[in-house]
C-alpha cells in the first residue's frame, strides 16, 4: 500500500510510520503540477491496518488529504465521507492476510 501526504505533512506521517510493524519507505516525489509530496511504501500486515484506519481518521478530521493507493485503486481523501470510502475499501482485509500468512 502507498499513503500519499503533502510535504508539510512529514510529521504526521512519521507519526504513521512509528506505530506500524515494518518501517515504511518514504520518498519524496514532484507532482506533475509541480507539488511536492510524500509517499510512504506500507506493509499490510493485519496489524498494520488498524493503526492505518485510525490515522486516516484522524487526518479526516483535521481536513488533511491523503491519497492511499491499494491492490490496483487510487483513492484521495480528505472529508469524513472519503475516508469511510477509503475504510471501506480496506474492509476484510486483515481476514485475508491473516489466512494467506497462515498458509
């Protein structure tokens, strides 16, 4: 999964990055409007997902955009109802990471 934030953003996805499993690989990337961003490469993990959905939570109510790319789908967000679209999207998933890393 990639998380994408604003530069101004770094401490908050710092804050993101101290409290998953793996540390995340974070680079800096320029946009094609010439922005410069942020984008953290996250292991998901079923442990990892929790603390993710909380962050996004947390950046909802705050009015921060976050844009988090997963299995194919790009997906920004920034207002509560985009987040729960993003949440939604992640729905499930620790069952089915916590059964392939079973096997």
């Amino acid at each position: 999964m990639t998380i994408e934030v604003d530069l101004l953003d770094r401490d908050d996805l710092e804050q993101l990055a101290a409290h998953v499993d793996a540390t995340p690989v974070v680079i800096e990337v320029r946009a094609l409007d010439g922005d410069t961003l942020l984008q953290a490469v996250i292991a998901v993990t079923a442990t990892a997902l929790p603390v993710i959905r909380t962050w996004l939570l947390q950046r909802a109510e705050n009015k921060k955009a976050t844009v988090v790319s997963w299995d194919g789908n790009r997906i920004q967000g920034y207002s509560a109802k985009e987040v729960m679209g993003i949440l939604e999207a992640l729905q499930g998933e620790p069952e089915e990471i916590q059964a392939s890393e079973e096997d």
